[in-house]
C-alpha cells in the first residue's frame, strides 16, 4: 500500500513541518547535555534552546513570564498537576460535558475519594448565553475550579472560553481550559480570557513531537507538588524549590522534543492561527457538505460554522460498527479514528455511547484532492453497507 493520507489530527498532527525534523535532529548532535544541571558549555547551550521555547510559548498564549511555563510530557499531565495541586478536601469543581477523560478521570478519582465534589455543565453549540448560564446556574460558594475543554476533541464544538473565563473570575474561582484540541487552531489569550491554567498538547497543532505538553500559569507557586525530584536548584534542600518552573519541573526535560517544539511553535507562528484555521475549515466545511448530502451518514453537529467549531468532524454510517468504517478506511489509505475517543462525556451529549463515532481531524498539511478523495471513499462505503 502506498502512503497513507492523514485525517487523524486530533490524536496527533501528521506530517510535522521540515524544521522540527531539522530542530529535532539538530538537537540529538548539538543540544545533548542535561539543561541547568551543570556548568559546562553544552549544558548552558541546551537550556538557552529549551528558555527559547518558553519565551516562544509564553508570547503565543500571553503568559506574564516565560517561568510560567512548565514543560510536561503531554496535555494530560499538564491537567493532572493543575487538578491535583489545587484542590483541597470540600472543594467543588465544574466541567463540561465536552471533556476529555484527560480532565474527567483525575476530577472523579477525587470526587471518589471523598475529597471533592463536581458538576457537569452543558455546552450549546452556537449559544454562549445558554453556555454560559449552565455553569453560572452551578456554582457554589465552595466552587474552588472551573475546568473547560476548549474544543471538543470529538464533536469540534468551540466553548466561550472568554466568558467562562470572566464568570469564574467574578466568583473568585480559578479558570482551567483544556487547550489541548485548539492550541496552534485558535488564538488563546490568558491574561484576556482570565486563564488560571492553560494545559497544552505540544504534539498536536502546535506540529511538536510528541512526548511534549504544557501547563501555563502564574500561580505555580500556589500548587501543591504531585512529583518531587531534582530541579538542578537548591539540592542541599530536603524540600521541593517553589520557584517557577522548576517546583512542577522535576527530573530531566525532553530536551530534544521541546527544541522540536519551539520549532513547532515558530512555525505556527509564521504562518498564522488564523490562516491554518481559515484553510483547515475550508477543508472540513467541504466535507461536511459532502457527507450531509449522504442520507446513509449520521452527522452529529448543526451547519458547520467558523467560529462555533474546530476542523473536526464525527459521523456515523448507518448500519455500520465506527471502528469497522474506520478499519476499511484504513484498508482504503485513509486515516481517521473510531470508536469514543476516550470521551465518555461527549459520547453521552450526542446519544453515540454504544456506537462511538467516526472522527475525521484536518490539519494544515490536507488538501483539497485528499479531502475529495476521502469523501468518495466514504460515499463508497456508505452505499456497500
């Protein structure tokens, strides 16, 4: 079989851009020594190129410091450190009912244990009033976390962060967005949209490696530490440093991934948020028309709309497994997911917990051709069912 075409951008992007090919390979010849852990050159050099990436991420994302920026291995424990470190024992907490099990498995490990409870408001597409009003109708006087996806990894549904955002900061509550699905998509601000904690998946659309990850904030200093280790600073100390970054940084960074990151980032600089998601949406939009005029296809989204979502979209064909639409696809050189997306959450607002969904993820290296070409592969499959 030949080369493969890629639609499973909201697991990771594929191809990255030449230059974190470059960056990467650049890094394992010439940025190999451990960064802030000694005193030689190389050492030196190789934390200047990780410091470079936290300037970069910090400009992007309108951070207050480039110490604000922890270095993790994905999105996920970038939650998890946010989650963990913050709550205490009677704390509330609301999410969304768009989340990914990134932020719903470690909120209701702790709502099992006792220590917390948590509410799960609803997002209206294209309605951020009605948005808005459900999580403003849940919170509580203990309400200590706002935790919101900011776009749906299954159904592409964008959330009014900036709203949410403000809502939780009026209720002296902090802001948690799951960037994850928009980071490189859509232009995320914190100190605009009052983010507390900014989580990140370096490997997605901001073209990293993969094995990187973000956690943004300015209050690291206020979180509890769920892994304690070397930081290259105050080692005499018995007791984790409260510096930034190095408190939530423990242990030796992905040197090499995060040099491949900052040239991610460069690049999705260079070309502009709003160009890859002007070409992405055109793109999806195609796809959307061609499989809406299909009367075999489910579709789960209303009109699809720049501005309400993200460049992905799930469907279903009727009378046909999504993991075996997704597997003959695969057969066919195309490839998508199936399944649930390890989003028990959105599966349920949709009504496809038993059946899942087929996701078709764009990125900015699709075309036109392979988008026409994956919808007639679809059609094919749809009228053989």
């Amino acid at each position: 079989m030949g080369s493969i075409i890629y639609f499973d951008n909201g697991a990771t992007t594929f191809p990255k851009p030449v230059r974190v090919e470059h960056a990467v390979i650049g890094a394992l010849r010439k940025y190999g020594a451990n960064p802030g852990r000694s005193g030689h050159s190389m050492s030196i050099d190789t934390a200047v190129k990780v410091y470079e990436c936290r300037e970069a991420a910090a400009a992007m994302f309108g951070a207050e410091s480039p110490e604000n920026v922890v270095f993790t291995p994905n999105c996920t424990v970038a939650i998890n450190l946010a989650v963990k470190g913050l709550l205490k024992q009677g704390d509330h907490v609301i999410i969304s009912d768009i989340e990914h099990n990134s932020v719903l498995r470690p909120v209701h490990k702790l709502a099992s244990r006792g220590i917390i409870t948590y509410s799960v408001a609803q997002i209206y597409e294209g309605d951020d009033e009605a948005t808005l009003n459900s999580f403003r109708t849940l919170m509580k006087p203990n309400t200590r976390l706002v935790a919101c996806s900011h776009g749906s990894n299954v159904w592409g549904i964008i959330a009014p962060i900036s709203k949410i955002g403000e809502m939780a900061r009026e209720k002296n509550a902090f802001f948690l967005v799951d960037a994850a699905q928009t980071a490189g998509v859509v232009k995320v601000d914190m100190q605009k949209q009052n983010i507390d904690f900014l989580c990140i998946a370096g490997h997605k659309s901001l073209y990293g490696p993969p094995g990187t990850g973000m956690l943004i904030t300015a209050i690291g200093k206020n979180l509890d530490t769920i892994i304690e280790g070397g930081s290259g600073t105050f080692s005499a100390s018995y007791i984790q440093p409260e510096e930034m970054p190095e408190r939530l940084e423990s242990g030796t960074v992905n040197t090499m991934g995060i040099i491949g990151l900052n040239a991610g980032i460069n690049y999705v600089c260079q070309k502009g948020i709003d160009r890859i998601y002007s070409h992405e949406m055109r793109l999806s939009e195609i796809i959307y028309a061609g499989l809406s005029a299909n009367k075999n296809i489910e579709l789960y989204t209303k009109a699809f709309e720049k501005g309400i979502y993200l460049p992905v979209i799930s469907f279903n064909i009727k009378g046909e497994a999504s993991e075996e639409v997704a597997s003959k696809l695969s057969d066919m050189g195309f490839a998508l997911r199936g399944g649930l997306h390890c989003s028990p959450l959105a599966h349920k607002k949709m009504g496809t917990t038993d059946t899942g969904a087929v996701r078709i993820s764009v990125g900015a290296f699709n075309t036109a051709a392979q988008v026409n070409e994956l919808c007639r592969a679809i059609e094919r499959i749809s009228y053989s069912a």
